[in-house]
C-alpha cells in the first residue's frame, strides 16, 4: 500500500477536507508527502485541517500557490507559511480554531473530514496505532484520536511495525488503511520553538513569584490539579512550584495538557498521582509515556472540548499561561505580534483559561524592545473574564474579579501592581513601538472554543 492508494481509496474528489495531527510538531513530514500526490493527481481546491502548524510546513506554500489548497483550518500557525498566509497567497480565510474547539467541531459534525492522515511512529499486527514505540515516537496521538474517530476515511502512515504496541492511541476499528513509508518526519523535532529554550533570568523570576502566587491562593492542596502552556517561562514555573509542594506535603490529582519534562519529574516525585497528556512536548514525556503507566495518554476531546463537560480543562485548578500582549483588561493575544504578524494561535489557550478555577498569565514587561501590555490588543485570542492574574518580573496584577486572591497575595508580601502601572514601566523599558499598517482584507478568522467569531487578522500593506 501507498499513500497514492490511499488517496484513490479514500475516494477523493476536488474541495474535499483533509486532517493531519501536529505530534511530530516540527518534524512533521507527512503532510507535504500527501498534498504532493494529491496535486499529482490534478486534485484542486482542497481544505485542509491540521491540528496545527509549523515553520517546517513552508513545504505547503507550492501547493497554495498551484491551487492544490485554498482553505486551511487549524489551531496554531506560524512560520513562512504564516507569512505567505498574511501576503494574501490563500484565497479564503484561515478558521483559527482553539484545540477544544477543533475536537468540538469535529465530533459534532460542523468540521467534516473527508480523509484522515494519521502519521503514526508504530503499528501492530493487529493494526492499532500508538506513539510510544518506533524511531520516531512522539507520545499519545491525543488530537489524531478525534480525527480518526470521525473521519469518513482514516489512513495510518507508518514507519515502524511492532508485535504488540505497549501503549494503544487508536484501535483497529478505526482504520480503513495502513501505509508504509521511508518516515513519516522527524521526532527530533518535537522539543522546538518554544518548549526548547530555558528560561531568561527575568523569565525565572517571573516563575518564582508565581510559585508564590500559588502558594497562597488556597489551591494548593492534596488533589491539586495543574498545567503549564508551553514557554520557557510557563515551564519554569513547575520547576519551582516542585520544592513548595514537596515542603508542604501535597499530593496533587493530576498535570495536564501538553506534557514536559518538569512535570515528568513531579510525576516521578510523588508531587501527581497521574499525567493527562494530549501530547508529549519533549523526549523526556515520550520516554514516560512509553515506560509509565501513571501517565494516560486522552483525546483533545478529553482534553478541552467545550461540550464535553468533564473535560481535563474544565477540571483544572491552576493554568499557566503565556502572552503575546495583554491589555489593560486582562485580555490577551497570543495569535499575532505586535506588528500584525500571525506567531500562532490560541492551541488550548483559551480553553484551559475558560476552565481553569484559576489562569496565571506570565509574561516580561517588554520582549524584542517592544511593549507586552498595552492599551489595545493586535488580535484577542483570550477573554480576560478568564484571566485571574498577570505575573511580570516587576510585580503582580490581580483581576479585580478575584478579591480574595488580591487579599492573600497582599497578606503573602507579593509585590502586587495594578495593570496600568506596569504598563508604564514597559513603555519606559521599550525600545521599539509597533506601528503596523493593515489592509481591508481579513486573512484569518479566530474562534472561541464554541466556535463564535471572537477577533480577525487582516493583511499588512506592504
């Protein structure tokens, strides 16, 4: 079997709706390979649905250009693919979707998938598909399991075959086909961006006050329940919240989200009874996953649909949360720059924020020269309704619809702010002012985790 098999299998016909999983994150090799067949093929007009997208799929920007795709809907997006997006290279808008929202959509229909594509590091005899086995695992599939559950054709693409998987993502039932390639990409590039980087020393303190935060907001008790996104900065916060709960004794229900390395060791300390992982962030959670049975790998369904009202996210006591900016009502991008460039999207941004009985947003005063908290947001990605504090390295503002946080912080000695004033101080540290200048056209539509339009993107002049 092919993969051009599994296109003529599938019954593919032009304006069809193609999904792909972003695990591999960015050594992702899968989705190039099948949207060349497809223009082989002559297939035109294609939607495609990745869960989301990286610098390594600058390899789509020839199947754009062609025609080959004219839609695409996902939940992250950056790289040179984002920029030939901005130029105005695809014909319709992106759906910039939130990770609970794409897991919604799908399974209620409103997102139809014609073809899955499920890169998969390893199969077994029986044709079930995992993650935690072969030259290029990348841990639980947590964002293929819905696809391959409501896909109207679901393709396995393997590099690897094994007797008996150890850990099982998606059973057999589920799968029309398997493929076998050279490789499906590189799993080396799992830990990029920025789940590769350390903190700075001004990241570092900022991780420590909101370890101090935590600790006085009467959370932190035996059955806590945690996440971290995906900065260096958000990482390094369950680096230092590790020695405060092991001091205090507590014994925490569950980490969440996209697993790391930090809380791997909280596992393995006794700090959690178990993970939650939708995706493995680094080699370390690949390695757990694969060799612990405390660490459960669950769907983006599980993860953080808004429908599903046991979902993880719902269930979170503490989310921690990077920012691109943050404006003086608590809200927040992290969709687009300051100078109008698309960097990303929301991912589970704001659906942990949504959930969580309490969302910490960290983030320095100024990245690159320029301001993080401003009078007005290039795009929102996430309500500040949502949002209950905002750690920056010259102190803490609390939202006032969270009074008694306020009152513990102070009562703690916190150096605690209100959001105006550290404004001020990060206009007095820039050394950059952003001044992008935007066309009519909208080149991106961003949904909140229902699916109601909450911001758009429009296109730079040149």
């Amino acid at each position: 079997m092919s993969v051009r098999t599994a296109i003529e299998a599938a019954g593919l016909r032009d304006g069809a709706t193609l999904s792909f999983h972003h695990h591999l994150r960015n050594g992702d090799d899968l989705m190039r390979e099948v949207l060349q067949i497809c223009a082989e093929e002559g297939l035109r007009n294609l939607h495609i649905a990745p869960s989301s997208l990286f610098p390594c799929h600058a390899a789509l920007i020839p199947f754009v250009k062609d025609g080959t795709v004219t839609r695409i809907t996902t939940s992250y997006l950056n790289g040179p693919l984002a920029e030939a997006v901005q130029r105005g290279l695809l014909p319709h808008p992106v759906r910039l979707q939130t990770h609970g929202g794409r897991a919604e959509a799908i399974a209620s229909g409103r997102l139809q998938i014609d073809a899955a594509f499920i890169a998969t590091p390893a199969v077994d005899t029986k044709r079930n598909l995992g993650g935690a086995a072969g030259p290029n695992a990348c841990g639980p599939l947590g964002y293929a399991m819905v696809d391959a559950a409501h896909a109207r054709f679901v393709t396995a693409v393997t590099d690897h075959y094994v007797y008996d998987l150890p850990r099982v993502c998606i059973s057999t039932e589920q799968v029309d086909l398997v493929v076998t390639v050279d490789s499906i990409g590189d799993a080396q590039q799992v830990a990029s961006g920025t789940t590769a980087r350390a903190p700075s020393a001004k990241g570092q303190a900022i991780a420590d006050l909101t370890a101090r935060l935590i600790a006085c907001s009467g959370l932190l008790k035996d059955g806590f329940s945690f996440q971290t996104g995906a900065g260096a900065t958000s990482l390094a916060v369950a680096r230092s919240l590790a020695p405060v709960m092991a001091e205090r004794g507590v014994v925490g229900d569950f980490a969440a989200g996209g697993i790391t390395g930090p809380l791997v060791q909280m596992l393995h300390s006794g700090l959690f009874r178990r993970l939650l992982d939708v995706q493995a962030f680094d080699g370390a959670a690949v390695t757990s996953y694969a060799n612990d049975t405390a660490h459960h790998a669950m769907s983006a369904w599980d993860y953080a649909s808004p429908a599903n009202p046991d979902s993880a996210a719902s269930r979170l006591d503490v989310m921690i949360l990077g920012a691109a900016e943050v404006d003086m009502n608590f809200n927040v991008n992290v969709t687009c720059a300051s100078d109008g460039r698309i960097i990303g999207g929301s991912g589970g941004h704001a659906d942990t924020a949504a959930g969580a009985t309490l969302a910490i947003v960290t983030t320095p005063l100024c990245a690159g020269g320029f301001p993080k908290l401003v009078e007005r947001l290039t795009c929102l990605t996430t309500p500040g309704d949502n949002i209950g504090a905002v750690v920056t390295e010259e102190g803490i503002a609390i939202s006032p619809a969270a009074p008694e946080l306020a009152r513990a912080a102070k009562s703690a000695g916190l150096p605690l702010s209100s959001l105006d004033d550290l404004r001020r101080k990060a206009e007095a540290q820039a050394t950059q002012r952003a001044t992008p200048r935007f066309a009519e056209r909208v080149i991106a539509e961003c949904e909140a985790p229902d699916g109601t339009a909450i911001d758009h993107v429009r296109a730079l002049v040149p």
